[in-house]
C-alpha cells in the first residue's frame, strides 16, 4: 500500500514524524511531502502567482514552498510513481475545533 503523508505545520513539525511511525506500521512504502514552512490557516488554498519549489529532503521526503493542497497535488502528479492507496495529514500541533476547521489546512 501506497501512503503519502502531508501536513500544514511544515516537514520538520513533530506531528509529521509521528505520522510517519503510525503509517510505516501500515506499509513499508510511505512517501512525505509536505511545506517547507509553517502554512497552518491556509485551508483549501493553492499557489498561483509564485512558482512551487521543491526540494527532495530524504528518501521519499520531499519539501514544497507552497500550501498543503500544492503538496498533495505535487506528490500525486508529480513525484509519487503513482496514485496513493492512502493521503494523511497532520497531526497537527494545535487544535482543530469548532470554526477551526473552515481555515485548517491539516483538514483541508
């Protein structure tokens, strides 16, 4: 099974790793992509007047300057060898309640 892991909280956020110890449980063939930076309240948003920049930090580590969506989207058509069986995002270092959800990019 195919997983790929992203987050709005940037690759380097705890939340991620853990992430990846729980998917790696699950499949042997997890790939991470997630922002560069922080991108938390970014929701649904995509990047369209800055050019993505990607940058390969590990095996199946990749890091995007963009949002959570520009992630998901580079690793699915871009990077992944083909389609994920499987998308997760998070976990996120702060809650995720209430109105939260309308902004979170972990959720979007």
């Amino acid at each position: 099974m195919r997983i790929l892991l992203t987050n709005d909280d940037g690759i380097h956020a705890e939340g991620l790793a853990s992430l990846e110890r729980v998917a790696r449980t699950l499949s042997d063939d997890v790939w991470v992509v997630a922002p560069e930076q922080d991108q938390s309240g970014y929701a649904h948003s995509l990047s369209i007047s800055e050019p993505l920049r990607l940058r390969k930090i590990g095996e199946k580590h990749f890091a995007v300057r963009g949002t959570p969506t520009d992630c998901v989207i580079m690793g699915v058509k871009k990077i992944l060898p083909g389609a994920p069986d499987l998308i997760l995002s998070g976990i996120n270092s702060g809650a995720n309640i209430a109105d939260d959800v309308t902004y979170s990019g972990t959720v979007a």
